[in-house]
C-alpha cells in the first residue's frame, strides 16, 4: 500500500512544528520525512531549504513578521507565516503569487476559511508594505542577534570570548549550509578513483584542499552513490576529520575511542591503521554502538571492537595503561555545527555548558588512566565555546601532572603555531564545523 503523497511545504510545516514542539532533532526528522513520502530531486532539496532556511533564521523572521501579526494565532499558523515568509525573502525563484497560494491552501486544510483569510491578509501586506529595517535596532548586540538568528545570550557570550568581528563572522557563517564532504577509504581505494567514480555515476566532487584523503561535493549527493555503498568513502565533515590526524597513529597500536558513535572517527582511526591493531569504540547506546558496526562493515574493517560502556566506566572494563592512544570526543552543547542543526542554538541555556564541563571532566579522568607513559590522549568537541574547550583542556593538565601539552600533527593544508597543543577552528576558516582539538602526552618515556 502506498503511502499518500504530502507536497512540500505542508511537509515542511510538519518538520518545523515537530522541531519546535516535541525537541525533535532537526536532520534526523527531515531524513524521515523524505524517506516516508519519496520526495527526490529538487523537491527534496527544496524541502530542505525551507525546513532549515526557516528554522536557521527564525528570530529574524518573527522580526520581519511582528509589524503585521495584530493578534495573537495558534502556533502552527505562526510557523506557516515565517515558512512563507522565508521563501519570500530568500528564495528568488518562487514568485510570491505561489508562496501566499499555497500558504492559504495549507490554512484551509488546517484550520478554516477565517485563518486563511488571516495568513492571506499578513502576507499581501508584507509584499505591499516590504519589510521592516534592521537598521532600526540599535543596540549592536542586539541587531546581530535578530539579524543572524543566534540568541543574545550567545552573542554576548562570544563576544566575550572572541571579539565583536569574529562573532559576527562565525553567526554570518552558520546561517548557510556546510559542503557536502567525505573521507576517502584508502584501505580500499585512492582519492583520484572515488572522484572518477562518482563522476561516472553522475556526482560531481573535488579534492579538499585543506585534507589530503577528502573530497567535497559539487553537484549531487555522495551518500547515494554506489561508491559510498560500497565503502570506497565516508561522510565526514573535514574539521572531525583532523582529530585522527592528532592522534599520531601508526600500525599496530591500540587505541581506544570512549565516546565512539555515529562511527566517523572510529572508522577514520581503523583506516589511518590501515587495519591492524586494534580500536575499542565505546558509546553509551547500544543503538548508537549498532551505527558504529554499520560503519565498520561497509568500509570492510576489520580492527575495531564496539560496544555499550558508559566511559566513565572503562577502567572497569580496560586494564591501565593499555591503550597507546585515546580519543575523547566529549560530549559538548554542539555550538560548533549550527549549520547542520540549527535547531540547537534555542534549546540551548547558558546552564547547559556548564553542566557538560563536569561530564567531560568525568570521562577525561577515568579514560586517561588507561593511556599507555608516553602515549597520547586526545580531546576533542565540536563547539566553539571556551569553557567547554580551553577552560576543560586547562582543567585537565592542572589535575593531571602526569600529562604534559603535546604538539598538535596536522595536514599541511592547516597552519598551526610552534608548540600548539591547542586548536580552535571556527566556521569560517575553511567551511568545515566549529570544533576544538587538544593533545595531551603521559610522562614516562
């Protein structure tokens, strides 16, 4: 039995309420909803843009709509309204006639004649009237807040921590969406073959130039081919890409990655083996953990061993110093990749990072008995807030004298400093996510 067919934006508006009702996770519900109603070519990409285009700037559109609303609606009607709004403003390729038309139909089926008169009115009056100017806020903090849709409380925290220029870079940055990127599987191939592959099946990518074994995408999407099917590549944005590269890895080693899933990095470190040695991956999930072995299987990996361990619990399970690297890819509020999950960034409270800090204190204790004298222990998130990043790495080396800071080995295509054991990439440096890197050595050797 076929399942009925939904048009996009009725999808859409579906996606959007869920993200904002039930905390759905924005990415997770979007590949659902494509999967439940076999939307494909430009309607999955159009439904894509307007699901995160709407939730990505949503503070700026309430300001846009908050002239013309004159009472208060139900709230899916309000989510109808910035939908359309966002393509009226940001996509030039649907005229406005089919925008308002087919937000009044969508009105109609929800709800009744009374709220479609409503949703027609407010959307004649924003292409009679235009929109209100920005310029009119004037406090700085406030206006790049409602101009790039981050909360002011981030705002003045980034300030705090980076200046006014590199916040307003880095807010500018998230509201457009991250390359498609992946990493090559040289266990099984070479970065020239997997391009020529993907072109023979109609997927356009080039070489990274900031990492030697990843691709990015032009035209199409690499997780349908049938290179990615059969392992050649993984998806991987290039930033989680340079942790394997801190770790220093050679053949033979045994490492252990404590907070493991989806796989990304576990799979990038049996590689980087090139399938010797052995990586223990631990997530807490045993769901998650089946992710992980999803992974393994399709790139043909044979090294790794996953399972279903609170990390903070290894040393129950591991015996000490028995593992020549470990990677803590702690858990983190996630600022880094507003891109992809732009949901996060109003879900998130102030109380949320500092929570986080004492959880990756926790893991970083217990995992960095297991490091072998004069193996390394990595750390690493994927936000851009200090306290979760510079403040935890300090922490750490203040409580545990039997590490000392360790050189960070990176591509060359990234410019690191003399003795940096520390690196912070933001958005906007190469395109990649907002992520931290740390490197740590055990004394002893």
């Amino acid at each position: 039995m076929s399942r009925p067919k939904k048009k996009v934006r009725e999808a859409a508006l579906d996606i959007i309420e869920a993200v904002e009702k039930n905390q759905s996770y924005s990415n997770l519900i979007l590949n659902q909803t494509i999967k439940k109603y076999q939307f494909t070519g430009p309607d999955a990409a159009l439904l894509t843009e307007i699901s995160y285009g709407t939730i990505q700037r949503k503070l700026t559109l309430d300001y846009y709509l908050s002239p013309f609303m004159k009472k208060k609606v139900e709230h899916w009607v309000k989510l109808l309204l910035r939908l359309s709004v966002y393509q009226m403003v940001y996509l030039d390729k649907i005229p406005d006639r089919a925008i308002i038309h087919e937000a009044v139909e969508i009105a109609k089926k929800r709800g009744h004649k009374g709220i479609a008169g409503m949703v027609n009115g407010v959307l004649r009056s924003i292409q009679r009237e235009g929109l209100p100017s920005l310029d009119k806020i004037k406090d700085s903090t406030r206006r790049l807040s409602i101009e790039t849709s981050h909360p002011e409380w981030l705002i003045k925290r980034w300030i705090g921590q980076y200046g006014l220029d590199q916040t307003k870079k880095m807010c500018e940055e998230n509201l457009f969406p991250p390359v498609q990127t992946g990493r090559v599987n040289e266990t099984l191939t070479t970065r020239e073959d997997v391009i020529n592959r993907l072109k023979e099946e109609g997927v356009s990518a080039v070489p990274s130039p900031f990492i030697p074994i990843a691709i990015r995408a032009v035209e199409g999407n690499l997780a349908r081919s049938k290179a990615y099917k059969e392992g050649l590549f993984t998806i991987q944005d290039e930033s989680s890409m340079l942790v394997a590269y801190a770790l220093e890895l050679e053949p033979g080693q045994q490492v252990l990655d404590a907070c493991a899933a989806p796989g990304g990095k576990t799979t990038h470190i049996a590689e980087m083996l090139n399938n010797t040695g052995k990586v223990a991956a631990l997530d807490l999930h045993p769901h998650k953990v089946k992710l992980i072995l999803d992974q393994v299987k399709r790139l043909r990996l044979e090294n790794v061993e996953a399972r279903a361990l609170d990390s903070r619990k290894a040393g129950d399970v591991f015996e000490i110093e028995s593992f020549d690297r470990v990677l803590v890819d702690a858990p983190c509020s996630g600022l880094g990749v507003l891109r992809r999950k732009p949901d996060i960034k109003y879900s998130k409270v102030e109380e949320d990072i500092y929570a986080l800090k004492s959880v990756q204190m926790d893991i970083l204790h217990e995992t960095s008995k297991l490091v072998k004298k004069g193996g390394l222990l990595v750390f690493s998130t994927c936000t851009v807030d200090k306290e979760e990043n510079v403040e935890t790495a300090a922490h750490f080396l203040e409580h545990h004298p039997e590490f000392e800071p360790n050189r960070l080995q990176m591509p060359e295509g990234i410019p690191m400093k003399d003795h940096e054991y520390l690196l912070q990439i933001f958005p906007q440096d190469f395109g990649g996510d907002g992520f931290f890197i740390s490197s740590f050595r055990k004394k002893g050797l």
